[in-house]
C-alpha cells in the first residue's frame, strides 16, 4: 500500500530549495519552515493540513514529525520522512528534495546519534545573509552532532538563545527560520565572543566540517550501488597496518564489538567513521565509496577531541566567564553556563562555591520573575481578547502572542481565574 496518495491537485508555492550540491545546503526541516512562512501559516499547519491528509495514517498528529522526532526528519531513515519528501517535491514541483536530508548516504552509515536534538546555528552566517539581503535559510550541517564550528567564520555553532537561553528542537509547530523559537528574538549576530578554539581542535573541527561537507554537497551527483566497500576498506586497513582490532578500537575509543559489528556488514555511524577518516587520513567518502587500496600512503594523527581538551580546564577563564555571568544577571542558569563553556557543574561547584551559588541565587529569582510576568503577560492579552469581543481560550492566545503561554497547572489556573473574572461559563468553555 502506498504511503502517501497523489489525489490532491492543487499544489504549493514552488520555492525553491537553496544551496544544493554545495556543503551548505538546506535542511528539509529549515525547508518546511520558509515554506510554512510563505503562505504565512505555522510550521505545525503546514503539516496537518497539507503533509497528514496526504498520509494513509489518520493516526498521525503534528507531534509525530514536530517536537521529540524532528530530528529524524533529516536523516530519511523513516517512512514517514521519506513520505513527508515525497508530498512535498510533487507539491512545490521540485523533484531534488531528498538532497537536504542524508537520503543519499542513507545505505552508507548508521543513522544513530548522526543529528542534533536540538538546532544549532552561525548566528554570523544569519546576519550577513540578512545584510545582503539573501534568503535566510538553515544549513543542514548544523544540525550534524560532530559539526561544532562555522567554517566560514571560525566561530562555534550556537545552540542556546543568547537572550531568553532556550534551546529549540530541530523542528516544531511555531518554529521560524531564524529566529527563537520561544522568545521570537532574532538569531543573527554581527559577531560574537565563541568559546576560544585550539589550533588541535580546529584541525578536528575542520576536518569534520569538510568531510560532512563533502558528503552533502557529491549527494546530488552521486550514484554508486555497491554499499559494502566500507567493509573492505577496513579490511584492508587491518591487513596492511597490521592494527589489531582491539587498537583501533581503543583508538576511536569504541567497543571492540562495534568493529566486528562493522567486519561482519553493519553500517558505521557518521561519528566513528569520522574518527576513522583522521586517523587514516582518507576521507569519509573516500572510506564509504572508493578502494583505498591504490590510493597510497595512510597517515596517522592523534585523535584530539573536545573531550581530551576539556580535561584541562583553564580556572582563571572560568571565573571571567563566572563574574561576566552573575554581573550580567539575565537568567542564565548553572547547567547552561556549563554547556557553554564545555565545563560540568561539578567542577564549578568545586571550584567556585561562592560564586556558583550567587549564579543559582539569581537564576532563582529570575524564574520568579519570569513567571510574574508571564502571569501578567496571560491575564492582560486575555483581558484584550475578551474586549475586542474574541473568547480569550488557549487557541485564541496562540494566535494572539504566537506562543503557548498556559504550560505549567499555575498558568492554567491563572487563566481559568481570569476567565471567571470575565464572566465565563467554566465548564462550558474548558472544552473549547
Ligand atoms: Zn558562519
Ligand atoms: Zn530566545
């Protein structure tokens, strides 16, 4: 039975995908999003009126691409994403749509671990294509887990809202191009302080990004069945370097279980075969697609990784980035202070007693600050509604703010006060 039925004529707007056949090709997940904004309607619209009813499963709802799942959406490792491509090129007439997703690779490597649960993005790269009046747009190497950095511009991928420090999934129903999916601010930046990048670690991190790069940009062109010279490459690696499995194993820092897992035809994921890829020296499509056999001399690097780097933290920058922090006072939290200078709270903690617990201290009231204002935020916009003779339900709030103000039971219980106060029937209108 067919996934998806053809039977709707009318069609989408044909905008078209940007950047294929170039490392920094489009996301599809950024893709449903500028589509979403042409015709000025959310990303979670887009999917229920014009993606769902052209899927034979009337139990899907938006929460199943959007939201906890989206990250899949780009790796088309499942029906429905193939299925969500397949509406989508037959319906904005473009026939290259598998290009913004690993569709290509998708016989080649695992697809575990392979994209970010969460959008990462230059915030450099968005402001300049915005002064040059170019289209904004997601670049699917973003959202790769082993992509830190912007190439272009040597600085760190941001994955935290420098303004209400967010993260955002890769893809959900209010979601836009560009800017936060919770405080609507924009994402771009004329420049920013990232964190500061080793010449070891830029080696890796460049390394990464053009060989990601690489992948993405020979997709449109490429066309190779055999899908099993991985296995003989390796193969040979092993012959003719005389590496012991279990050396290799401990030098890409994996069980010795995955290798003979890949000895015996499993796929790789996109982040062993990385490894692999810099200690040998070939590339990862090299790896994947071509016998290395004639292709000479192998190379071998020490694997730097962020992790290694980390171990060696530089306190003195810590306590900077600490007083920077609590001086600042706009609501950052311990955890996120740690995930943006690649440090644990534990080591923190150690360290800088004092100063960690001035950090939660304002984090604390700034959450109740947070809330008040939310609060206040919820009952004003309804007293508005309701005067302009709209009932204030949670849809109309939606649409009124573009965000989903009632979250926790203290916002409902806000807003079920409020609508009393009103004059509404509760228990009819709950319903609505
Ligand atoms: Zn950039
Ligand atoms: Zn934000």
């Amino acid at each position: 039975m067919d996934l998806f039925s053809y039977n709707e004529i009318s069609s989408l707007y044909h905008v078209k995908p940007i950047g294929i056949g170039t490392a920094n090709v489009e996301s599809l997940s950024g893709y449903m999003k500028r589509l979403a904004e042409a015709y000025m309607v959310s990303v979670g619209i887009l999917i229920r009126k014009v993606i769902i009813p052209n899927i034979n499963r009337d139990y899907l709802r938006v929460d199943d691409f959007a939201g906890n799942y989206s990250n899949n959406i780009n790796t088309l490792s499942s029906d429905i994403s193939k299925a969500v491509v397949k509406i989508l090129e037959t319906r904005t007439y473009n026939d290259n749509l598998i290009f913004l997703t690993m569709g290509i690779w998708r016989d080649f490597l695992h697809p575990r671990k392979m994209f970010r649960e969460y959008h990462a993005w230059c915030p450099i790269c968005y402001e300049e294509r915005l002064q040059r009046g170019a289209p904004i747009y997601e670049e699917l190497i973003w959202n790769f887990n082993d992509v830190e950095t912007c190439i272009k511009h040597q600085v760190k991928l941001v994955q935290i809202c420098p303004y209400c420090n967010c993260r955002m999934k890769i893809l959900s129903s209010l979601s836009r191009v560009g800017y936060c999916d919770k405080c609507n601010s924009w994402l771009g930046l004329k420049s920013y302080k990232s964190d500061i990048v080793t010449e070891e670690t830029k080696e890796w991190d460049n390394w990464v990004y053009k060989n990601v790069g690489q992948l993405l940009s020979d997709a449109p062109t490429f066309c190779f069945k055999k899908n099993d010279q991985f296995r003989d490459n390796l193969n040979e690696f092993l012959k003719v370097k005389y590496v012991s499995q279990y050396k290799l194993a401990r030098v890409l820092k994996i069980s010795k279980s995955v290798i003979q897992g890949w000895i015996a035809g499993n796929k790789p994921t996109l982040s062993s075969i990385l490894k692999l890829s810099y200690i040998s020296g070939y590339s990862v499509r090299e790896l994947l697609t071509e016998d290395i056999k004639p292709l000479g001399q192998v190379f071998k690097k020490k694997i730097v990784r962020k992790d290694n780097i980390k171990n060696n933290i530089d306190k003195e920058k810590i306590k900077i980035e600490l007083h920077k922090a609590i001086e600042l006072n706009n609501g950052l939290s311990l955890s996120k202070f740690c995930q943006h200078n690649g440090i644990v709270p534990r080591t923190v903690k150690k360290h800088f007693p004092k100063e960690t617990k001035k950090l939660l201290d304002n984090y604390n009231e700034y959450k109740k600050n947070c809330k008040i204002e939310r609060h206040n935020f919820i009952i004003s916009t309804m007293h508005n509604l309701h005067n302009r003779g709209i009932y204030p339900g949670r849809k109309a709030l939606i649409k009124e703010t573009g965000k989903n103000l009632v979250l926790s039971s203290q916002d409902r219980e806000i807003w079920t006060r409020t609508l009393k106060v009103l004059g509404y029937n509760i228990r009819y209108y709950n319903k609505i």
